[in-house]
C-alpha cells in the first residue's frame, strides 16, 4: 500500500488468440461505414429503424399448433 491506495497487477503480455472471421468482418465493415457521407447514413439509419420496428410490414399471423 502506498499513501492508502492498493498497488495495481501488471497484466502478463500472453499470446492473443487469433481473429474470428466475425472479428475481420466487423473491421471491415466499420472500415467502409467510416467513409460513408452524411446522406448515405441518414438513409442506412431509416432503413435500420423501418427493420427494428417493423414500419411498413405486414401483419403475421400466429401458427398455432
């Protein structure tokens, strides 16, 4: 203890494990999303809201069994 406060580990510096295809896809993708201009997000954004809330889809109707 140094002044009333506890030390701090250092964390070992291990191997890391190698990218998933999950984590290369993501990086490419924030990648391309970057470069995209105001418009072009405006536009992807509506189209994620439309999706997340179903605007504009049709009614379904529970199977039932």
């Amino acid at each position: 203890m140094k002044n009333g406060k506890r030390a701090t580990r250092k964390r070992r510096s291990g191997k890391r494990a190698e990218k998933s295809s999950g984590t290369v896809w993501a990086e490419q993708t924030r990648a391309q999303c970057n470069q995209l201009t105001d418009a072009e997000r405006e536009k992807l954004l509506d189209r994620a809201v439309q999706l997340a809330y179903s605007a504009g889809a049709e009614p379904t109707v529970a199977r039932r069994r």
